[in-house]
C-alpha cells in the first residue's frame, strides 16, 4: 500500500496536514513525528498482529501514534478515555491485550529527541497485519469488537471523499471521538486527500470549534448541531456538515436548511467503516416525511430482507468480531452483512430508516417504531 503521508509529503512537503487553534504541522513535519514514534514504539517489543489498546483522546499527539501503529503492523484498539480503570482492566482481560498505552504516556512519546534521517527512517503500511478494532456504539448494552482490515477504511474514504467533494484544498473538522468509526474514518479521508485535519484543543461546542478552525467540512451528530443555529455567527466557508449517528429529527434539519448550511444525512455503522448511503445536499423540498439518507455509496450494495432488515455488501465491510484473539466472521455465505437495521427503499433507490430490528414492539396489533415516536416528539420546540 502507498502511503498517504509519503506521497503528500513527496508531492507538496508544505501542505498542511492538521492544524489546531494555535498552531500547524506540514505533511514533512508529520512524517517526522511518525518516524519518530515508529522508532520509540520498536523499542517497545511491539510485534506484528499485536493488540495495542490505548485510549484514544482527540489530540495531535494521538494522530500521531495511531499512524505510526499502521506503521507497526498490529491491531489498533482506540477506546474512550473516560472509561474507568476498572472498565479498562475487563477490556484487557475480555481481548486478551497485548499492551496498553494511556493519553499521558502517548503524550510523553513525541517529547523524545532522536536524530532520523526523514527520508529514510519511516518504515511502510503494513496492510496484510494491520487491522483496526473498534467497539460498537449501537443500541445494545454489550460491546462488539468489530475489526476490519485497513484496506476497509480507504476503500470508504474514496467514496465519501468524492460524495462530498473533498480533496487537498479542503479541511474536515475532528468533531467527533476517535475512539468511534465516525471520528477514527476522518484520519483515512483528509490522508487519502491530502487535505487537512483540524484538531480542537479548547473545549467548546461545535459552532465555537467551526468559528475557531473554519474547515470546509464538518461530520457531527444532531445533537452538535443546535448550536450551529446561531444566526450571529457566518458560516458561508463550509462546503458540508455530514450528518449522521441516528435517526433525525426533521423540526432541526428544516432549521438548518433555512440557516442555508449545506447539509447531508447519512447513514453507516462501525461495521461499513462508516458510511453506507448519503444523500445530496438536503433543500426544504427534500424534507420530506420520511426523510431519506439517500443511496448506497459506489462501494456498496444494499436490499432489503422480507421482513426489511437491510443488508448490505460492499469492500468496506467488516472483517468479523473480536472475541479474545479469535476473529469470528459475521458475514453470511452470500456476501451480505445483516445490520439489524429496519429500512425501506424508495422507487428511486434512496434509502429511509425506521428502527431497529430488536426495537419495534408491537401494541394493538401494529408495529410500533421508537423513533417515530422520537421524530414526533422532537417536532415540539417545547420539549
């Protein structure tokens, strides 16, 4: 696999590749902070297909050594740094965890001071042993270990890059935890680009952080974007807000399409490292009841079981489950994963979500839907 870093690096050394509220480093000066790590980490006893668990908080020092992981050739397992040491301990011992690194000690690793050659001392991706694994996020209280190949996370970056016109002039805003598909899949698109990753180090919320960074793209969850409504604040440098992590309350989408920000629905899971379907830009006339998160990207296939489960197949799709060092596959013999995710599909292929699968109940003889309850309920400013 070539490397993203190196070919950016080779082509334009200067472009920037993350940048914070006060400062910037270049794709020569990321190289060097990656050849840096990668040359720590070996003295480490860090092996191939090792799993190395680390807590995953948005900073540039935590880009950092998750590139130079890839670099390593193990299995890459963020997790939220607000878990307790407790619940981190039962982690390591549910997946047997071959080393583990907290935010202070990757913190401490860029401090080192070694001569390198920038050159030559960063070794490639090693795409055959290099897996990422992420828990699931979903709505059931067990966690899921859902590993994919790295491969996987380009392949999705490809497709949503060119969706949404992203490419080296451009810069996505990290909004969202790098211990989810939907914050860890913004490293492979703005390194698949070349563009630039802007990295909040203030707290604040999402309209502080847009004010603050100005990048052109913006992934977020509905609950973020309320603050966005803000009509004090101008917005007219962002190309996209991609919207996703659940089912939409229309009342807000309709608010931020008169706010004429360019808004996209979208809907994916950690299994399709990310994205599945996303729609073209939403207008007032696209808000209709349902609302639609549009088609399947090019990599994807989707249908509908008899029952209208979604099932989707496509090259971004998971490698299986983690459990302990064992990957259990969780495709079916046809190629199709099974989201447990309840849709319908439109004459024109755009997709609609109504629930999941273990989420319909049913009372007086119809089948009840949570989130339609959720969607109308939103609709009253009042609640």
């Amino acid at each position: 696999m070539n490397c993203p870093i190196f070919d950016t690096f080779r082509h334009s050394p200067n472009q920037i590749a993350y940048r914070t509220e006060r400062s910037s480093v270049t794709y020569k000066q990321l190289r060097q902070k990656v050849s840096l790590l990668c040359s720590i980490l070996k003295t480490k006893e860090i092996n191939p297909n090792s799993i190395i668990m680390f807590e995953a908080k948005n900073t540039p020092e935590t880009i950092c050594f998750i590139l130079a992981l890839f670099r390593l050739g193990v299995w890459v397992f963020p997790i939220n740094p607000k878990f307790p040491k407790t619940h981190q301990q039962a982690l390591i011992n549910q997946f047997d965890i071959d080393m583990f690194f907290d935010t202070k000690t990757i913190a401490s690793l860029l401090e080192s001071d070694l001569n390198l050659d920038i050159n030559k001392s960063m070794p490639p991706i090693i795409p055959s042993s290099t897996k990422t694994i992420i828990l699931s996020s979903g709505s059931t209280s067990a966690h899921k270990a859902i590993v994919h190949q790295l491969d996987s996370h380009f392949i999705s970056a490809k497709s949503a890059n060119k969706h949404l016109s992203f490419n080296s002039e451009k810069s996505w805003l990290l909004s969202l935890p790098l211990f989810h598909i939907s914050g860890l899949s913004l490293i492979f698109r703005v390194l698949y680009s070349g563009g630039t990753l802007c990295i909040p180090t203030s707290n604040g919320n999402l309209s502080e952080h847009v004010s603050a960074l100005n990048p052109t793209h913006v992934s977020a969850v509905a609950s973020q974007c309320f603050s966005l409504l803000d009509k004090s604040k101008d917005f007219s440098f962002l190309d996209a807000i991609l919207l996703g992590g659940g089912a939409a309350n229309q009342s807000l989408l309709k608010d931020l399409v008169k706010r004429d920000l360019p808004l996209y629905y979208s809907y994916g899971l950690t299994e399709s490292a990310s994205q599945v379907c996303t729609s073209s830009k939403l207008t007032i006339e696209s808000l209709t009841s349902p609302i639609t998160c549009g088609q399947p990207l090019p990599h994807f296939k989707l249908k509908l079981s008899n029952t209208n489960e979604i099932l989707i197949k496509g090259k971004s799709l998971l490698e299986g489950y983690l459990e302990q060092k064992n990957i259990i596959p969780a495709i079916d013999k046809k190629g199709w994963f099974h989201t447990g995710d309840v849709g319908f599909l439109k004459e024109t292929g755009h997709l609609s979500i109504k629930t999941r699968v273990d989420s319909m109940f049913i009372s007086g003889g119809e089948n009840i839907y949570p989130e339609e309850i959720e969607a109308i309920l939103n609709d009253f400013k009042e609640i």
